[in-house]
C-alpha cells in the first residue's frame, strides 16, 4: 500500500507492506502543479495497487494528485478528521475541520504514549495540538511556520528578504536580513515552548512531540523535552488503515 502525505509545500509518500514502511520519499510542489517526478515515482511502483492520503492542500493539488493516482491504476481513499476515531475524541464542533494531518499525527503520538500528548507539526505552518489522557482532543493552534513568516514580512514591507542560511544559535542580529530570520525563529519557539509549558501544567504532558519538514533545524533550539517523530502522520494514516479494514498492527 502507498501511503501519501499531501502537505502545504511537498508531497511524501512511504509504501508499507503490512509490516514495514520504506524509506519515505519526496518532491516538492509549486503552483498547482506536482510536476513529473511523482508520475515517474508511481510509474515504478508496480506492487502498490491501493493508496491511503492525508491531504491538507489546495484543491487544485488534491485534482493532480488524483488524476496521478487514477492514471496509475491505483486505488485512492482520503480520510478525514471524525468525531471520533483511531483512539481520539476530537473536540471540533465541525470534526472534518480539523486539518486530518494534525489528527493522524495526535493519534499516531496517542497511540505511543497512552496519555496526554502535545504534538508540534513544523512545516508551511506551526501547529501545535493536545489531547488528554483519556484521548480527548483539548484543541490546538496554527500560526505561520519560520520561514513563511520571514518571507511575509519581506513582501508586505520594504525589509529585504531574510537570509536563507540557518543562523548557528539564536541571538541577536547584527544585520537586518538575519534579524528577520531569527525573528521568525524567536517567535516559532516562544509559540512552542510557551504550547508545551501549559500542556505540561494543564495535562501533565512529559515532553512534546515534534513532528514536520521543519523539526530537524527547529529542534536544537528548542529548550524542553522533545521526542521527534518524522512519521507521525504516516503512523496515523497505518492507524486509519488498521481500523477501517481490521489490518494487523505494524
């Protein structure tokens, strides 16, 4: 089976046998468009016949992507946020709501721990959610992730565009195109550790999960305890496929 990731900027995808998933895989997207390296992936994958997505993009991609997957015979399902579901109540009066990326990803984390989690996704956006011991979504939040952040500041007022090098440690800028840069880090983890300081009083939370295309260069300036998890929506999307069609556990 594939198992697809539809993101904000870059679709990942892993094939899982039942037991095992393979590496994961990725190409980034831009205007609508998937581009020809995915079709050429897919033209490979002559074993997988059935695809479960999580898919948090634009319209237009979700088309692509279907369109991709259609022509390659393989068989689609898009799950959505429920109600309730894969061990979690959510708290969204509109269930469906809930982008299902951040739901995947908190019942992939719940179905770890056992207890009360909060999980921080970094891509495209921060978001962050909670959930309790008893898997009761407590909500979330959704901000601008780093890099969107600078970036908007540079279009919307006449700041030059932020330094693309990731600065060493987070300080004090000696030059404006690194100040927008590390003022979009100091914010990314002032949202976080100040999420994961009221879920750890809140619900006794132990640590965070950090999950995204951004966790690996957010997380050494992170100052609370993290447990990284690339894979949490994959294991959620493995989650929906066990209790939907009674698939033996990975």
């Amino acid at each position: 089976m594939l198992l697809i990731d539809l993101g904000n900027s870059r679709l990942k995808w892993r094939q899982w046998d039942g037991q095992t998933l393979s590496p994961v895989e990725t190409v980034p997207h831009q205007d609508g468009q998937l581009g020809s390296a995915f079709a050429v992936h897919l033209s490979a994958l002559s074993n997988s016949h059935k695809a479960s997505v999580s898919c948090v993009a634009r319209p237009q991609l979700r088309d692509a992507l279907e369109r991709a997957l259609d022509h390659a015979d393989i068989e689609s399902e898009w799950p959505a946020s429920p109600a309730h579901g894969l061990g979690l109540s959510n708290s969204y009066s509109q269930p469906e709501r809930l982008g299902v990326d951040r739901f995947l990803a908190l019942a992939a984390a719940y179905s770890v721990a056992g207890s009360a989690c909060c999980v921080i996704d970094v891509g495209t956006a921060t978001t962050v959610d909670l959930c309790d011991d008893q898997g009761i979504h407590q909500g979330g939040l959704i901000a601008p992730g780093p890099v969107p952040l600078s970036q908007a500041l540079s279009q919307q007022t006449a700041l030059p565009r932020a330094a693309d090098q990731m600065p060493s440690q987070l300080g004090w800028a000696t030059n404006t195109e690194q100040a927008l840069q590390l003022g979009a880090l100091h914010t990314a983890c002032g949202l976080i550790e100040r999420s994961f300081k009221l879920a750890q009083i809140q619900l006794g939370c132990e640590y965070a999960w950090l999950t995204g295309g951004g966790a690996a260069w957010l997380a050494p300036y992170l100052d609370i305890p993290l447990k990284r998890d690339d894979d949490l929506v994959f294991r959620g999307l493995i989650l929906h496929q066990q209790e939907t069609h009674g698939l033996d556990p990975l």
